[in-house]
C-alpha cells in the first residue's frame, strides 16, 4: 500500500471528510515528491496535489494516485480548494494543528468553506510505522553516514579543529551519495563533550573524549549516529563511564520491542546509568524516533506512556555528561519487531583511542 492509499484509509476511518496536508515533511510523505511550496488534499477515495508553476511539470511526472493541480493568482490555493470541497461535499476537514502557524491556521479558516478539525495524529501515526522499503532506504543512508565517519578517523590525529573536522565528515556525506546532511553534525571534544548538542568551534581537538553525532538524507530519510572516542588515553573513570553508557544503550535495546512503553525502553537504560551513580548526568530521553524528519514521535523517552508500534525507527542514545569534565553518547538506530528489534547501525562501540 502507498502512503497516499494509508492515508485514504486513516481518513475513512475519521470524523473528517478529508485531510489537508501542508507541511513539507508531510507533502513528501504523502506524494512522494519534494516542494516547498504546496498542499496535498485526501478523502477516502481520492486525492490530490495543488502547487504553483514551478514544481508543476516535475510533480505530474513524480506523483503517482493524487491528481495534480496547478494554482496562480487567479486559480488561488483556496479558491481551487473549495471548488473540490463543493463537488465532493467536503464539509469536515482535517488540518496539521501542530504544523499551521497561527495566522496560516487562521487564513485557511477565513478562506476555506470546510470546517478545520485538528487531525495531526493521524499523520502521527502513519509516519510512526516505517515499511521495508522505508527501512531499506534509511538502511542505505546509514551506511552512507557509517562509510564518511570511518574516512574521518585517520584525520583526526593530525591536528585538526572541531569545525575542520565537521567539514571534512560533511564533504564525505556528498562524495559518498548523500543528497543532504540530516543535521549539523556535532562534533566536541575535551571538556566540550560535557555538552550533549555543542557545536563544533575553531579550537584543536583536545584531548580526552571526542562526541561526533552525524547523519545523512538520501531520498528524503535520515541517518542518525553517534560515536565518542577518546583522545590519548582514558583514565578509569572514562573507561566506567563509557562501559556504563554502553551497558545502559544494550539494556535499552534489550528491552525495545512492540507494544513495549517508550518509558519503559528509556527506563532499562537509565537504570543502568543510576545504578553506576550517574543518573543526574542523564539529562535526555533514551531516544527518538526519526525517517523524513531527524526527529519524529514516538519518543523512548521517561514522558512517554504509550506503546511504541511495530515497524518504529528509534535511536538509541543513552549519554553521561558531566559538566566541564567530558561526556559520552553513543547512539545507534534500531528498528522494532514483533520479537524485538533489528539494530541497523554497524559501526564498532568498543572505544575507540586515537
Ligand atoms: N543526533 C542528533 C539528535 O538526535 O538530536
Ligand atoms: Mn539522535
């Protein structure tokens, strides 16, 4: 079934005649094909894709199961719309309210003859569910990611800084088939690691750990890794707390599997990391989900009560961060099974020393 046939379905089984789907990340979702400006409309049966004359011949090419409209001054976004509205008896219409700003939410409001009723969890939960194909394709930008990180490493011995180091891993996410990367990678070292999301500065990396956090976009899915290694040697207390933020990620993963709590998956690794005396120094969630989006629900996180779904993809990424001292994340991607979960990271966790 294609996305646009499960959201035909999810709307048949709502209260709204249809669903109007404006985000980007969304748009591509449904159809399959990237723009940056247009509105995706589906009702149990049919569907269709309104866009301006810029993306209007490659989106007829692209698109397949939703008719493809084009809008101009004249032929407004709304005025199109509501044609739709009036031949089909549209008179509930589900919109993204956690998408919409406030004044797009209000104009769709003033201009369209539909009623607007909040329908994001429906989106929610499609998006939350990733098929084999969608697996295979984050699977490929994982090794993308993988391949660059590991051509990285002999330059990091050399002397080279933070923000170098960053480059050099971006230039080998195009050179290596990449079409985007999925967030400015993180790379921090010395007393810097101690920051869970610090960015990378003008400074040489320093010694002790080094936290590199990567990922790529390859036909719209991301990959999400992150590595810490140790420059020069580790004392003890580093080698404890990386076995501990290693043994705390393997309990989560243990636990991970459908129909298992986010809350109980994070609750597995954090209770590693608070039996080794670190639990205040676990500041985030075990892990998010991620596929169009580098973040996506559901969340393996201590707030979240629900079931995580078969078909989720998560990361895993327990960290211990003392402040000004160091830190270590490692996080790899797990995708959730009947049975339990298939790790599709392959990147070595034993620490690595350069
Ligand atoms: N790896 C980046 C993040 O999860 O925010
Ligand atoms: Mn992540």
């Amino acid at each position: 079934m294609n996305n646009i046939d499960k959201i035909k379905a999810a709307v048949k089984n709502s209260e709204a005649d249809a669903l109007m789907i404006t985000s980007e990340a969304n748009r591509l979702y449904a159809a399959g094909f990237h723009s940056t400006a247009g509105v995706v409309v589906v009702t149990a049966e049919k569907a269709w894709y309104f866009t301006d004359s810029r993306y209007v011949e490659a989106a007829e090419k692209e698109i397949q199961g939703a008719e493809v409209l084009i809008v101009d001054r004249e032929e407004t976004y709304s005025k199109r719309i509501n044609k739709i509205f009036n031949d089909d008896d549209i008179k509930v219409l589900g919109v993204e309210d956690e998408r919409l700003t406030y004044s797009e939410f209000t104009e769709w409001s003033a201009k369209l003859t539909a009623k607007l009723l909040p329908s994001q969890k429906l989106l929610i939960d499609l998006r939350a569910v990733k098929s084999r194909d969608d697996l295979g394709n984050m699977i490929k930008a994982q090794r993308i990611s993988e391949k660059s990180f590991e051509e990285i490493l002999p330059l990091i011995s050399a002397g080279i800084t933070e923000k170098e180091l960053a480059a050099e891993l971006m230039c080998r996410f195009y050179k290596n088939g990449a079409d985007d990367k999925s967030f400015d990678p993180i790379v921090v070292s010395g007393t810097r690691s101690s920051m869970p999301h610090g960015v990378p500065t003008d400074t040489l990396i320093q010694k002790g750990f080094l936290t590199i956090d990567f990922g790529v976009k390859l036909g719209g899915w991301c990959s999400d890794t992150t590595r810490t290694l140790c420059v020069g040697k580790p004392d003890d207390e580093m080698i404890r707390i990386y076995e501990t933020v290693l043994n705390a990620q393997l309990a989560g993963i243990a636990e991970a599997k459908a129909g298992v709590k986010g809350c109980q998956i994070d609750g597995a690794a954090r209770r590693v990391i608070e039996n080794a005396g670190y639990g205040n120094y676990f500041g985030h969630g075990f892990g998010h989900s991620l596929g169009l989006e580098i973040h996506e629900a559901p969340n393996a996180s201590p707030s979240n009560d629900g079931e995580i779904p078969e078909g989720a993809v998560i990361s895993a990424e327990p960290g211990i961060y003392i402040p000004n001292r160091y830190g270590v994340r490692i996080e790899d991607v797990i995708y959730i099974t009947q049975d339990g979960c298939e790790n599709i990271t392959t990147l070595s966790k034993k620490l690595l020393i350069v």
